[in-house]
C-alpha cells in the first residue's frame, strides 16, 4: 500500500512539473503577444491624425464685391458730336444767307432754333447713355452677386468634405484602436490563466512532494516495524542457545510465554545482549529488536 501511495505521488510530482513547464511556456506567449498588442496600440495612438479645423481655409470673399456704379460717368462724347454738327450745320446757312443778302433778324432766329436743336439733341443722347450704363451696371452686380454664391457654396462643399474626412478617418482609428485593445485585454487573461494553472501545477507537486515523504516515512516505518520483534527475556520461555551470528551475537530458539506475540518455537535474540541502538522500548514497557539492524534473522522454526 506504501507503494501504491508513492507510486501515486509521483505520478502528482511529475504532472506538476509537467504542468508547471506548459503554464510557464503559454504565460511566455501570452506576455509576448500582450506585449506586441500594447506596442502596436501605443503607435495606433501615437500615429492618429492631428485634429484639424475643417474651416482653416475659409476666404474672406468681401473683396470680391464691387459697386457696378462706381464708374458711370456723364456720357458727353455723343453730344459733343452732335453739338459740332449742328455748329457747322449753322456756319453754312448763314453763308447763304450772306449770299442771298437776308436781313440780320432772320439769322438770329436761325440761331436760337439751331441752339434749341443742340440742346435737345444733348439731352435725347445723355439719357441714352445714362440708361444704358445703368443697365451695364445692374447686370454687372447680379453676375458680381452669383460669382459671391457660388464662391460661397464652393467654400462650404471644400470645408464639409474636410470635415467629413477627418470624422470618417476618426472613426476608423478609434476601431482600429478598440479591437487591438480588446485583443490586448485577451492576452492579458490568457497570461493570468497560465500564471494560475502554473501555480496550481506547483502546488500539486508540492502535495505530491509532501504524499511522497508521507508514504515514504510511512513505508520505512512499516518496514522497521515488520524488521522488529519481541525480544524481551522477560516475555520467553524454554530459551536455548543454538549459535552465533558472524559479528559474535547469541542466537537462541526460544518459545513467547503470551501467545499473542506468536505461537511456536522461533529464532532470534535477546535485547539486553545486542547494542542499544536496534532496541525499541515497546508501548507495554518490554523491548522491542529491530532485527534490520543485526546479523541475526528472527524466524518461527
């Protein structure tokens, strides 16, 4: 039974090295592959995009405003050329007059009308051209006014497409970060796992170190008690000496007085003839020989 009980201890013994061996290795990968996660999750943050503003390139399209009215001017040219026609217009009728000997009234008739003709002919040719470039000018601040909107809107689409960039982008990176994190969160609890089944591996070797002692004294124990025998003189009778063991101890064959130490006749010795160190004072007070320790075998003959 001993042995079966060491047997079984050593069977724990070797298991918990085993197990101690495989928890150690699959701690190591588990450390390693935690240790590469948390690196690669350090670059992931160090390498995010930097936080921009979407409305960084925001023009101020005021200057591009104007006022279509700035420039008119008093459209003089027109009757100017008039005015030079009439005049020459003039210079030849009163030649003729002169030729034709007409008095000085009809000439100065003939003037004021042609001055009149002048005046109105200015007047038709001026609001003409006011009108006109006033309607240059209204059509000029309406293509001013739609370049502005579509400059505007142009502006706007440039700052949303930045903006959406950046929070797509954004959003890929944190995803990016949360799995390599959870895979990092993994590792570390097969790291734990493996720490703790390699010390429930240590500490099945230690039980089994100790179930081994245990059996170990037992079994020495169980051997010295079977190697021993009453050897009392007290506990004897009919006691004959038959021989000498090599090292000069006396054999005798001798029967035990209470049967319960053996029914017979046996072979042995007397405890206050062999050295002291192979004596066991038994629990009833009479001496014990550990026969392991002499020359001499106790047998029943």
């Amino acid at each position: 039974m001993a042995y079966v009980a060491i047997g079984g201890a050593a069977v724990s013994i070797i298991g918990g090295i085993m197990g101690m061996g495989s928890a150690a290795a699959a701690e190591r990968a588990a450390a390693q592959k935690a240790a590469a996660l948390n690196a690669q999750l350090d670059s992931l943050e160090k390498n995010r995009q930097a936080i921009i503003n979407p409305y960084a390139a925001t023009k101020d399209l005021s200057s591009m405003g104007k006022n279509a009215y700035a420039n008119i001017g008093v459209a003089t040219q027109a009757a100017e050329f008039q005015a030079e026609q009439n005049d020459l217009a003039l210079a030849s009728t009163l030649d003729t007059l002169r030729a034709t000997g007409a008095s000085a009234g009809g000439a100065t008739a003939l003037a004021q009308a042609a001055l009149k003709s002048q005046q109105q002919v200015s007047a038709s040719l001026e609001s003409q051209e006011a009108a006109n470039e006033k309607l240059r000018a209204a059509g000029e601040e309406k293509l001013n006014e739609f370049r502005i909107s579509e400059a505007q809107k142009m502006q706007d689409a440039a700052n949303a497409a930045s903006q959406f960039k950046y929070s797509e982008t954004e959003k890929r990176e944190i995803a990016k970060m949360d799995r390599v994190a959870s895979q990092l969160t993994g590792a570390q609890n097969q790291q734990a796992s493996a720490a703790a089944a390699g010390q429930m591996a240590q500490a099945n070797m230690f039980s089994g170190i100790g179930s081994a002692v245990t059996s170990g004294i037992g079994a020495i124990n169980a051997r010295n008690a079977a190697n021993t025998a009453a050897s009392d003189r007290m506990l004897k009778k009919n006691i004959n000496l038959i021989g000498k063991s090599p090292s000069g101890l006396n054999i005798y064959s001798f029967e035990y007085i209470d049967p319960k130490f053996g029914e017979g006749l046996f072979q042995g010795v007397m405890s206050d003839e062999v050295p002291s160190k192979a004596v066991i004072k038994g629990n009833s007070g009479y001496d014990r020989v550990n026969y392991s320790l002499l020359d001499v075998e106790f047998k029943q003959i």
